[in-house]
C-alpha cells in the first residue's frame, strides 16, 4: 500500500438501498459499481472479497457499494436481477457493465476497464 493512503487505509463498499439507490450510484460524479447480493448467497460471500480488493485497487476512481436483494426490491426489479451476486457498472447514471455469478479478481477487473474506457 502506498503511503498516501493512511488517512484511510482501506476502501470499502458501502451499503446501498432502494430509498438512496438514485443518489448513491445514479447520481454519483465517479463510476459506481453495484453488487447485488443476499445474505444466504454462498457465491455472494465468495465473491464479496473481490470486490473488495477492487475497492482498494480502484478507490478515488470507482465507487463500490452493495445492495441486498431480499430488503430491496425495488431496485433490483427494474434492473431484472434474477441470478446474485450480479456486478452492474454505472457510469454518468446509465448501467455500462454487467457480471453475472462469481468471476476472478481479474475477470471483473477486465469489465471494470472496460466500462470506465466508454464515453
């Protein structure tokens, strides 16, 4: 870890919901990536520390926060989120990446690129 970093040594995600959901991701300044999970998601605790290790690796330029299916609906109705975990990446308030199940650090990585190289 670099030394810039000690007033905050660790980025992590934040916790997300249907009632701040436009503010937190839609209107974020920065790309948002999305984590839709539920607590009794196996495949969501496996890939819970990817993200966070992305947090790290990306911090000042992404923005990770989750959101928990089972008490927010809302939200992931109109994203038709079926299968968790699923990665939404927005940017500029429009979804510009998905990831669907659990992926290695370097898979995600290569979507998280990709969705920060668009317009």
């Amino acid at each position: 870890m670099s030394q810039q970093r000690k007033d905050h040594p660790l980025a992590h995600p934040t916790d997300t919901s249907d009632a701040t959901f436009e503010a937190d991701v839609l209107n974020s300044d920065t790309p948002v990536l999305v984590d839709f999970w539920a607590p009794w998601c196996g495949p969501c605790r496996m890939v819970a520390p990817v993200v966070e290790e992305l947090s790290n690796d990306y911090d000042g330029r992404v923005k990770f926060v989750k959101l928990n299916t089972d008490e927010n609906p809302t939200v992931s109705g109109k994203y038709g989120i079926r299968s968790i975990p699923t990665l939404l990446i927005f940017k500029g308030g429009q979804q510009v990446g998905q990831v669907v199940g659990f992926r290695p650090k370097s898979d995600l990585a290569k979507h998280l690129e990709s969705a920060l190289a668009t317009a």
